[in-house]
C-alpha cells in the first residue's frame, strides 16, 4: 500500500489540490449568496434584463428573478 501511495505521490498530489480549490470556490458563494451579492456580476450594460434589474430606490433586484424572467421569454420566444 505504501509502495502505491508513493508511486501515485504526484496524481493523489493534484487531485488533493483540485478538491481544495473547489472548496474555496464553493465557499466563496456560499459567503457571497449570505451577504446578498449577486452573482451576474452587475453588468447590466451587456444584460438583456438589464433595464429591470435596478428597482426606483436603487437597489438590486433577486438575480434570480431576473434570470427566471430571461428564461420565460426564451421560452415564449421558442414557441
């Protein structure tokens, strides 16, 4: 077993990597979706929504909502 580990020293090495990375990654959304951000970036210049996503007051909209509406148009759109 010790003689595998040591042969496999390299992969087991980038694989413990990537599972790290993705941890992070997961975290940082998690983090994120906790602190209310969106996760589309703001770039409502280049969004087909992007009139909707800012409400009167100023404040961001549900990126959810927002994405759910896209969908509902594509959809319409298709049929």
């Amino acid at each position: 077993m010790l003689n595998w580990i040591i042969k496999n020293l390299a992969n087991i090495g980038v694989v413990a990597a990537l599972i790290v990375i993705t941890a992070l990654v997961i975290a940082r959304i998690v983090k994120n979706k906790k602190e209310g951000k969106l996760s589309c970036g703001y770039d409502c210049a280049n969004c087909p929504m992007g009139s909707n996503c800012l409400k009167k007051n100023g404040s961001k909209t549900n990126a959810h909502m927002v994405r759910s509406q896209i969908k509902k148009s594509k959809r319409q759109d298709i049929r």
